[in-house]
C-alpha cells in the first residue's frame, strides 16, 4: 500500500517518492455503504489487495458516508459477528 493511497495526507506526499508499506497483518472487516458520497465500492473492494490477514467485505445498502451513526444497528452487528469473542 502507498501511503498516498490513504485519506488525510499532506499535499507534499504527492510530489515526494512512494512510502510503500506493509499489508495489514491483523484480520480486517471492510464495510462500505450504498450511500458513501466519499468511498466508491470499488476503492473498498481494491483494499483486499492491502490485507495479508484475512479479509472480509460487507455491503451495507442505504446509509451515506456516517453509516455508525445512520445504520448503527447494523453496523454493530456486523462488528459483533467480526470479532473474536
């Protein structure tokens, strides 16, 4: 994963040589929402390629970007059933 690829970087990191760093080693959860103005599905589903730990994707469909505050049944559902009990 390039460092560029994340959210909230400083402008310089565009014009500065790639930080390349290691996958995700822990297992991960991607959820992704219908609505999310911000983060096509795509861009989630692209992330698998980042995770050396197992990968799990779940579609929410209807809440926007905010989905833990629109649909927050749902999403802690979805975590409940992710981590280790």
């Amino acid at each position: 994963m390039c460092i560029r690829d994340r959210a909230n970087v400083p402008a310089e990191s565009y014009v500065s040589p790639r930080v390349e760093l290691p996958p995700v080693q822990a297992p991960t959860m991607g959820v992704w929402s219908s609505g999310d103005f911000a983060l096509t599905e795509g861009q989630m589903l692209r992330s698998a390629a980042h995770v050396s730990g197992g990968w799990r994707y779940e579609r929410v469909d209807g809440p926007g970007h905010w989905m833990q505050l629109e649909a927050p049944d749902e999403v802690n559902r979805l975590l409940l059933d992710f981590l280790p009990r």
